[in-house]
C-alpha cells in the first residue's frame, strides 16, 4: 500500500460494524495534522464522498476522514474500508492528501444516481490519471465513500478536487478552489480569493469579501451578501446576485441573471435568457448582451459612465430615480420606442435612431434590440 504519512500525524483508525437485514456497514475514522508552514498549502484529491472545510485552529492543516462501506456481510464490508489508502505528503508549499481506492479491489464503483447497464450508457471519471468506471447498480459496484473534514488556518492555500460529491466551506479565509465533475460547490462567511468550478452541480457563495470566480457546466450559480469582484459563468443555468457590492461579470449559455439590490457595475450576457436587475445603485458600468431574452433594470443610475444594452430579440427597460449627464443612443428593429426623462430632449439621427441628451451630453451609451420595445424612464 502506498502511504507517506508524517510520523505521529495519523490518528489510530477507528472501527465501526453495523448490520442491517440485508447488509452490513463498515465505518474507519482517522486523522493527519499537517506541519505549520508560510503560507499554509494543501491540495485535495477525493473520488467519491463529501468534503467539509473549517476555519482551524491551529497552525497546519488538519484532517480526518470517514470511511463507510457496505456489503451483504460484516466481512466484506470491513474488507472495502480498509482497502482504501491515503497518501498525505506533508512537504510545505507542495503538501497534498489523496484518497487512494486502488482498481484491482474497486473495478467499479457505485455512485446512486450514475448509469447502470447497457441500455442507460455507461459513466467514467478521471481520477489520478486514471479513468475510472462508475455505476448506479450496488450490485454491479463496490459501495465506498470518503468523507473529509479539512481545518485550514487563516492565509491559507487549499486546492479540493473532489470529484462525486459535495464540497463545502465555512468560515475559510485565504485562497480557495474547490472543483468537481458534480455535486454542490459552495461557500460561506469567507474571505480572500474564491475558485468554484463545477462540472454539473450548483454554485453557492453567501457572505463573502474579496474575490469570486464560479463556473458550472450545467448547473445554477447563486451568490449573496458579498462584497467582491464576481464572475460567473454558466453553460446552462441562472445566475443570482442578492445584495452585496463590488464588480459583477455574468455570463451564460442558455439561462437568465438575477441581481438584486447590488451595489456597483453589472456586465451580464446570456445566449438565451433575461437579465433582470433591481435596485441597483453605485454603478459605473451596466452592460447587458442578450441574443434572445428581455433586459429590464431599475435602480439610481445617476453614476453610470457607460451604458451598453443589446438583445438580439428581447425588450428593454430602464427605470432610475436619476441620470447622469449623457448622450444615449436608442435603436430597435422593430418595436415601439417610448422616453420619459424630464429635462430630456429626444431626436431622430440620419439613422432613425432616437438620440436622447440629459444634461450637456457626458458619457454614451447605446440601447440597441434586434426586435423589442425600447422604455426609458424616470422613477420616484
């Protein structure tokens, strides 16, 4: 078996047996504790269970794992626990803890929900540099999971590539990734640099300050309370923003963006779907890019210095108690166009395109839809 283990750090394993009428459980506890280093650095790498982070307490890294196996017999359900192995190298800024499940003892492993049989496909996931078989049959794979709880102290670097399951965080303050190929990603009360990157599976991130990049595949992305630079993308999916200020990047394939009461610029574009922000305020910038899908926004604009709105087939709303000084051009391809902007003056270019000026003229900006109606106006 292969295990690099720093002398001492390993807790004895703990076993635990339970039988049920037509199986049985095995359970193996143990625990590492990672050597203090500057930064704190660790990276991740689990197949198939959940992982858990907290803020700890020491000065390194701790982990402990569960393992839980089943079987017809008590037997061979302690056989599947302790044929998992781990290699935790405690090495600094190149320490790593992997979850070892060997293929001549785990050919196929069952997952609930995966593929099973012929007739419904067939499911392979990388692992290790090894492709690895997955399957929805208990009676065709090897029941096994590996739950891990990480203790990270603050400033630290943690890498989690957990590949079937959830991931989550609580109270991490540092640089953080979490991957996975499915299951929830999702962090809260954290601070620092923030890396969500899932497969198929929600995103979640409330109550955080720094910075935040989430990207699903297939899956919904939704983000509260939090004061940072955010980029979202999603290839089919919504996108939700509740409170919180900073700088907003959304972007999806097939699937709208919600923003509410946010505090700072908003650049959101989607393939097919909507983009609806309220109450916004504090923005420089709101730039909207729908192919087909509506844009409606209110809020106070008065602080925007570019304006950039286009749907390929889509209306467009824009309701704020104030503007800015500025030169708007307005232009649908078909579709009424009506402006309510006290103070405004409104004209046709050689173009037919509606040019509205507030003020002496400020910045530009552009309202452009492939086939919508086009409203601007002043809200109490």
């Amino acid at each position: 078996m292969m295990r690099s283990i720093h002398a001492g750090a390993a807790a004895a394993a703990l076993f635990l047996v339970t039988a049920q009428a037509d199986a049985a459980t095995a359970t193996v506890t143990r625990a590492w504790q990672f050597k203090d280093a500057d930064p704190a650095v660790l990276k991740v790498e689990n197949l198939v269970g959940d992982v858990r982070i907290q803020r700890g307490t020491a000065a390194g890294f701790e982990v402990s794992v569960e393992v839980t196996a089943e079987a017809k017999s008590d037997r061979e359900a302690r056989e599947i626990a302790d044929a998992v192995d781990f290699n935790a190298n405690d090495a600094g800024s190149s320490s790593a803890f992997q979850v070892l499940l060997p293929e001549a003892r785990f050919p196929m492993i069952y997952r609930q929900g995966a593929p099973d049989g012929w007739f419904s496909g067939r499911m392979y996931v990388d692992y290790l540099g090894e492709r690895r078989r997955i399957t929805g049959d208990p009676d065709e794979g090897v029941s096994v999971r590996v739950d891990i709880l990480v203790r990270a102290p603050a400033g630290a670097r943690l890498d989690v590539r957990n590949v079937l399951g959830d991931a989550a965080a609580d109270g991490f303050a540092g640089e953080l990734r979490l991957d996975g190929a499915s299951g929830r990603l999702a962090s809260t009360n954290g601070s620092g640099r923030l890396d969500l990157d899932s497969g198929s599976g929600p995103v979640e991130v409330s109550v955080h300050s720094g910075e935040v990049r989430a990207d699903t595949g297939s899956g919904s992305v939704s983000i509260q309370d939090c004061a940072c630079r955010i980029a979202a993308d999603t290839g089919s999916g919504s996108v939700s923003v509740t409170g919180g200020e900073g700088e907003l990047d959304a972007d999806t394939g097939s699937g709208g963006v919600s923003v509410t009461d946010f505090k700072g610029s908003v650049r959101a574009d989607t393939g097919s779907g909507g983009v609806r922000v309220s109450g916004l305020s504090g923005a420089t910038e709101l730039v909207a890019d729908t192919g087909s899908g509506s844009v409606r926004v209110d809020g106070d604009l008065s602080g925007l210095r570019r304006l950039d709105i286009d749907t390929g087939s889509g209306s467009v709303t824009l309701e704020s108690s104030a503007w800015p000084a500025m030169e708007l051009v307005v232009d649908t391809g078909s579709g009424a166009t009506a402006i309510d902007i006290p103070g405004a003056t409104v004209e046709l270019d050689d173009d037919r395109r509606s040019v509205v000026r507030v003020g002496e003229g400020g910045f530009r900006g552009v309202v452009d839809t492939g086939s919508g109606s086009i409203r601007i106006r002043t809200v109490p």
